[in-house]
C-alpha cells in the first residue's frame, strides 16, 4: 500500500473540497465507506457489550478491584503487543484484508470471557481479546486514513463515531438484557452479530476500488525515495500525537472498565442504571464525532482537540466527586463530548505524516493509555477510593488538549 508524501497528507486532511472524480468512482469511495464504517460500529458494539458485562464476571471470578485491574491490563497488553505487527502487515497485504480478518478474530474472542472461572484464565481470555481488538483498530484507521486521502475532507471524526454509535447499542442491549439471560448467552449473541457484520461489510470493502493511482511524474519519485520510512521530523510529529492519543485512551479505558463500578458501588445505582452510564457516555461520544468534520472545518483542529480536552477534564470532576446518578451521568456526558474528536484526530494525522506505521505508532503510544490505566486506577481505588482515582482522568484529558498545541507548534517550526 502506497504511503502519503507529507504535502498530499496536509491537503487531504485540511481541504473541505470535494475531490473532482467521476461519479462513478465517488460511488465506489462512499460503499467503501459505509463498509468501514460498519466495521468500527461492530468493533465499538462487542466492546461495549463485554463493558456492561463486567460486573457480572467480576463475581464470577471472585476479583478483587486490583486483580480486576491486573485481569483488564491484559486487554492492552495484548492490543499494544499487536499493533506494530499489524502496520506491516498492512503494509504487505492491504489495511483492507487485515481489517476483516482482525474484526473475525475479535467477534470470536468476545464470547469467551463468559466461561471463565479465575482471574487468571480471565487474564489469559483477555489477552486473545485484546490482540483482535488492537488488530482491528489499527487495520480500520490505516484503511480510513486512505479513504479520508481520497475524500479530501477531514472525515475521520466521522469513523469514530460509528464506533461510538457501536459502543451505545452495545450498552443499550447490554442494559436491556441484563438479569434477563446470561452473560455467556449475551457475549456469544454479541460474537454472532460482529461476524454476520464482517461478513457483509468485508464483501462491500474488497469490491470497492482501492486509492487512486499516483500521476506518473511523481510516482517513480516516490518509489525512489525510502518513501516507506517517515523523516525525523515526521517521528517525532508522530509521537507527539500518540502521547495526545495516549492521554484520551487513558480516559476511555477508565470510562469502559470503571464507569459502571463507579455507579454501583459508589453512587449505589442499580446494574440497568450503570449500564446507561456508560450508554451515556458513548451517546455524547457519538454525537461528538458526528459533529466533528464541521467543528473541525471551522474551528480547525488543535482548538477542537484543546477545547475538547478541556470539557472532557470538568466532565470527569464532576462525575468523580458528585453525590447522585444524575450528576455523575451528566459528567460522562461531558467527558463524552469532551473526548469525543481527540483521539480521531491525533490518529489521522499520524496516519497523514506516517502513513500505516504511523497509525501503528500513535495508535501503540494511544492504547497505552489503556495499559496504564485499568492498574492505576485499579490500585488508587483500592488504596484511597474509586472516586479519587477516577480523578486522574481529569488530569489527563486536559493534558490531551495541552498536548495539541504542542503538535501545533511542532507543525509550525
């Protein structure tokens, strides 16, 4: 797969024109996206739908708040011990083919949680979890850095939402079916669903045409150069953008693994009530990338992701430290809203600078977030309380923001 020159990446990125292609071929551009579209809807689907189901395998398997937090590091150990791997092989046979086989891979692991009866085997389960889940995640974005190359519009908002509006439905069946069947029940219904879907989407995605050929006169330029291998200045972009990445994922992962504990065990709501916090959560989210290639055309992106970090940063207080469940959904909403564009955008222009191995890069720094965060907040709750370690996500949601106009500055210079 051909990578982006830094001055096509820019273009592609930043221009809200149109490209000027046959009809035709836009067609084929919008089947393809709606295909990748499903498949990060998929993907937030069956995580949201082991989220809700956390509780229940909690007791399950007997886990103490900081053996939970050693069992949910596996998640992201297995995604980061992954993605790197994934950038070449998305390099040698196409984000495409690597995204289907991944999203397989993550359906059939979704189901197997359910049939674990110690924190060790959940630690094990886990791990496979988590590489499908990384897998998937870097295949989707390399594939939608390409496509948001062809549409010449900062579009990549509009992916993530579709794993938002995956993460909500997910929560809204999680909720609606809880103490209705069981949770092996529950997670083999999610895995069937998230094959069915790759199955569709995956024919859609390998029948649209792939990126449009470079003219000729640039073409042997960049084949000539070791155009496969991104500049020193374009490294260290790269990773500016994953530790932005990094702190946004870290306020995820809390939201996911710890915001329904929050809920029942702090703020004592019921298990349908903390399903929909978390439901909140990833609608806010939704809405927020929905929204995102407006705001980003006309905010422009480092305030989007500066504001963005910022919201997300009060949001997170309020639900840490409120006393009732109105309150504390009303923070994951902002936290939602808050977060919403951050991480899209950080992996977009890592992907523009870097091409694959720069979504594997920033998408590696960005999960791990998710590495460091289940332990230390598992730890904090243990040591001080739930609440108080929820606060760190405060803190780092407005570094996020801080960070962007770090990579503004760097961009500049």
């Amino acid at each position: 797969m051909p990578l982006l020159n830094k001055t096509e990446a820019r273009s592609s990125l930043l221009s809200a024109a149109p490209s000027n292609s046959p009809s035709g071929r836009s067609s084929s551009w919008s089947a393809a996206r709606l295909a990748l579209t499903a498949f990060f809807t998929v993907d937030g689907f069956l995580f949201a739908s082991w989220v809700v189901r956390i509780p229940d395998v909690r007791a399950q398997v007997s886990a103490s708040h900081s053996a939970l937090g050693l069992a949910l590091l596996c998640i992201s150990a297995g995604a980061v011990a992954t993605m790197a791997l994934v950038g070449r092989l998305c390099l040698r046979y196409g984000s495409r083919r690597v995204t289907i086989a991944s999203v397989a891979v993550f359906s059939l692991a979704a189901a197997l949680p359910a049939h674990t009866h110690s924190v060790l085997a959940l630690g094990a389960v886990l791990l496979l979890f988590g590489a499908g889940y990384g897998a998937a995640n870097v295949a989707m974005n390399s594939a939608a850095v390409d496509l948001v190359a062809e549409l010449r519009r900062p579009v990549m908002p509009s992916f993530h939402a579709g794993y938002s509006l995956g993460g909500l439905l997910g929560a809204a069946v999680g909720g609606l079916l809880a103490g209705r069947i069981s949770t092996s029940w529950a997670l083999a219904a999610a895995a069937a669903a998230g094959l069915a879907v790759t199955a569709a989407a995956g024919t859609a995605l390998l029948r649209a045409p792939a990126a449009l050929p470079r003219p000729a006169a640039t073409a042997p330029a960049a084949a000539q150069t070791p155009a496969a291998r991104p500049s020193r200045h374009a490294r260290l972009l790269v990773v500016l953008l994953g530790l932005t990445a990094l702190c946004t994922a870290y306020g995820e992962g809390a939201l996911a693994d710890w915001a329904t504990l929050h809920l029942t065990d702090d703020v004592h709501a019921s298990g349908a009530t903390a399903a929909a916090g978390y439901a909140s959560f990833a609608f806010a989210m939704t809405a927020g990338r929905l929204s995102g290639t407006w705001l980003s055309e006309r905010l422009g992106q480092t305030r989007v992701m500066l504001l963005g970090g910022l919201t997300a940063c009060a949001g997170m207080a309020t639900a840490a430290l409120a006393p009732s469940v109105p309150l504390v959904l009303a923070g994951f909403v902002l936290v939602g809203l808050g977060l919403a564009n951050v991480f899209p955008l950080a992996i977009a222009q890592a992907g523009a600078a870097a091409g694959p191995q720069g979504v594997a890069t920033a998408s590696t720094l960005g999960y791990a977030g998710m590495l460091v965060g289940p332990p230390v907040i598992g730890f904090l709750a243990d040591a001080l309380s739930l609440p108080a370690a929820l606060l760190t996500v405060a803190a780092s949601s407005a570094l996020a923001g801080l960070l962007a106009l770090t990579v503004r500055r760097h961009r500049a210079a």
